[in-house]
C-alpha cells in the first residue's frame, strides 16, 4: 500500500499582537507627517517654479539653471550633515530638534524674495545660500525626530503614516502645478532667444511653433503660498511637538570632537549595518533617478487629455494611500525585510510593462490605469520600509548627523539615474527609463538581503 505525507503547510510567522498607538504618539506621528508634506510641497516648488522662474521671467538657458540646481544640492548635502551634528548636541529648554523647525520662517521668507528678485546673482544667493541652509535644518531635524519618538515596534506603522499625510502636500503642489499653468500660463513664440506673447504678434503667431511660460506674477502668487505654507507647518511642528527633558539626554559634544569621531575607523566598523542599508538604498534609489528627471515628459508625451490625466493620478493615490499604511504594518509585523524581495519583484514587472502602453499609435489608457499605482508605489511608497529600516540603524546619539550622512543616497542616486535613465531613453525610447528602473530595484534586493533584521518576531 503506498502512503502519501502531508506536506507542511508553508507559513510565515509574525507577530501575534502589535504594539498599539497611544493618542499622543498618534498626534506626533501626524505633526511630523505635516512637517514632511509642508517638505514636499516646498521642495516641489523649489525645483520646478525656480527653474521656471529663471527660464520664462528672466529669459536665461538651461545652463544657468543647471548651475543654480548643482551648487544647491551641494550645499544641501553638505548643510545636512552640519545641521544633523548640530541637532544631535543642542540641549535648549525646546529639545534637539523642535528649534530647528523654525528655520522655516527664514525658508518659507525667502521663497517669497526669490519671485521678487531682479536679477540672476540674487536667485542664487536666496537659492543656495539662504534656502539652501536653512531648508536643510528643518529637513534633517524632521527625519531625525522619528527614531527619537517612535519605538523599534510600531516604527514601520509610524513611517506609513507619515508618508501617507506627506502625499497630500505632493497632491497640493501637483494642484498648484496644473493650476499655475492654467491661470497664469501666457501663450509665445521665440525670437532672438525671447518669449514674446502671442498677443503683440497681430496675427503672425501662426507662423511659429508656440510654448507657454508663467508670468512673473503668476510665480509671486505661487512662490508666495509655498513660503507661507511651509513657514506654517514649521511653526506648528515647534508648537505640537513634545522632545525628552534636556537632563534625559547624552553629554553634548563639541563640533570638532564628532568630526573626529565619525571619521575614526574603529568607530565606523561598529555602524557596518547602517552602511549596508545605504548602500543597498543607493542601489534602489538610483532606479527611481532613472525615472523622476524624464516621468512629466513621459506622461506628456502620451498625450491624454487633463480628465484622463486626473483619473489616473486619482486611482493611483487613492490605491497608495492605503498601500503605503499596509507596507508600514507588514514591517511591524514580520519585520523589515520578509516582504521587501516580494514587494520589489511586483513593482519591477510593472515597471517593464510600462513600454506596452505605447506599443499601438494611440496609449492603452486602461493598462496605462492599472500601472499608474505601481508606478506611485515603487516611486513613493517603498520609501516606508526603507526609511524604517535606516532609523533603525541610526546610532543612539549621532541620529542627526547620521540622517546627514544618509543624505548621500539621494545625491548619489540622482546623479548615477539621470544619466543611465537619460541613456535608455535616448537608446530604447523614453518609455525604457522604467525598465531602467525595475533593473536597479532588482539588483538592490541581495543588498537589502545581507542586512540584519532589526525587529525580533516572537
């Protein structure tokens, strides 16, 4: 007689019970989030309207651009690291990092300056001087309070929330965006390298290719609430956000005596899992650079109208918010990476089926639907687990300058993905920075791999 085994069943073991929310952490948590929409929103404007802003008001090419942009993100990188030093010793009646929120005010101020300025010189100095250090403080500061708040337990669930509330100032800028464009976008033609509107031409437009530029008014009305927002969520995060009692806190060090002991080999051996997640986080992040410089021009160039534009941008978020509030629960439950191979092997199918949309002369705007919140996933809300992930090796202390050594990742992924993304497009067709993409997620799931799990499962 032949007997058959059973086959075990296949199960993934997890936490029972997770660690609940008390009503005050659940109010912190939504202030940070607030601080971190109020981030996209500026830094969405940032990027686009001053560039814009040195383009169709003060009529100079993209190498001034280029220029403004590239000593900004160095200064950026460097002012992290400083403020993260800065945050981590400050031991003022407010806390460590409640007073840097502050900085916004100095921030959201200058955004204004900037839309009234006159001239390039001044654009550069209110970008890369007075935003580009300001700015930073309350970046690095934001980040560094959520391993200071929030347990090891419930600081995936903590990180989805956050990410959640920061998509309604990405949400925010985009509206702006469009409706920028809409109220004060004026139709012109180039000559002798300047935008002249289409109105003083008496009839002879069409006999030119036309663009449409903001106008400087448009830009100080924008610039002007982006400011004003972003000084107004710093004000509310010194206000609503609670910091330990200085006496609770470490011996404060000098400046020169971190520096020392940041770059001691001894020292940086004992914080190898830190490095790991970096960079295997450098490895992920350049597949999303592949994407980002080339995605509005991709979305353009399929040529839907703003009412399949909205439809899609609409079932896109509304899939991610609660995906994103999943991923931060997943991670509380079975730990960081039990799920991280499985979640980026899905996000990179799609990313490859992205060129399909465009395989028949008019876009498959149904396939083009389905893909859209896979897209804002792999873009936007994998940065859940991985931001966990990296609080968790932050060392008790040094999170600040630690958060500002962090900063690396973004930097070096954009630069790296711009010009492999810009490769494949020129290569293949601009569909392919997504392929490019899915590439790079797949390669840094062995480097997550070889990471220490942070969170035990009973």
């Amino acid at each position: 007689m032949i007997t058959f085994k059973k086959k075990k069943k296949f199960k993934i073991e997890g936490k029972k019970e997770l660690k609940s929310f008390s009503r005050v952490l659940r109010i912190q948590v939504f202030v940070i989030g607030i601080l971190f929409a109020a981030d996209t929103t500026f830094f969405f404007f940032e990027q686009n309207f001053f560039n814009t802003y040195i383009d169709h008001v003060l009529n100079l090419g993209d190498l001034y651009i280029s220029l403004m942009v590239s000593l900004s993100a160095v200064v950026g990188l460097i002012m992290n690291f400083v403020w993260g030093i800065f945050s981590d010793n400050t031991r003022s009646k407010f806390g460590r990092r409640r007073p840097y929120m502050l900085f916004a005010l100095v921030s959201g101020f200058s955004m204004f300056l900037f839309a009234i300025a006159e001239n390039y010189i001044w654009c550069v100095i209110i970008d890369v001087v007075f935003i580009g250090i300001t700015s930073n403080a309350v970046s690095v500061s934001q980040r560094a309070i959520i391993p200071d708040k929030v347990d090891l337990e419930r600081r995936g669930r903590a990180n989805g929330i956050i990410q959640a509330v920061s998509y309604v100032g990405l949400i925010i800028a985009l509206a702006f965006f469009l409706l920028g464009n809409e109220l004060f976008g004026i139709t012109t033609i180039k000559i002798l390298n300047r935008d002249v509107p289409v109105g003083d031409l008496f009839g002879f437009a069409k006999f030119f290719p036309t663009s449409t530029i903001m106008s400087k008014e448009g830009h100080i009305i924008l610039l002007t609430f982006g400011g004003i927002f972003y000084a107004a969520c710093g004000i509310i995060g010194f206000v609503f956000l609670k910091e330990p009692d200085p006496s609770e806190l470490p011996p404060k060090k000098k400046f020169s005596q971190e520096l020392k002991e940041l770059v001691n080999i001894e020292g940086l051996k004992k914080q190898k899992e830190f490095f790991k997640v970096l960079i295997a986080s450098v490895v992920f992040q350049t597949g999303i650079g592949c994407v980002m410089p080339l995605l509005f021009p991709y979305i353009f160039d399929l040529g839907l109208s703003t009412v399949q534009l909205l439809i899609a941008i609409a079932i896109g978020f509304g899939i991610l918010f609660p995906v994103v509030i999943l991923i931060g629960k997943l991670a509380d439950k079975f730990g960081r990476k039990k799920f991280l191979p499985l979640i980026f092997i899905i996000i990179s199918i799609a990313f490859i089926l992205i060129p399909l949309v465009t395989v028949t002369k008019t876009p498959n705007f149904l396939l083009f639907i389905i893909l859209m919140p896979f897209i804002l996933i792999g873009l936007l809300g994998i940065a859940t687990i991985i931001n966990t992930w990296a609080q968790d090796k932050l060392p008790l202390g040094k999170r600040g300058q630690f958060y500002g050594v962090f900063n690396i990742v973004f930097t070096v992924s954009q630069f790296i993905g711009a010009y492999v993304g810009g490769f494949f497009s020129v290569l293949f067709g601009r569909p392919f920075i997504f392929v490019a993409g899915a590439i790079f997620f797949l390669v840094s799931i062995p480097f997550f791999l070889i990471v220490k799990e942070t969170l035990e499962i009973e």
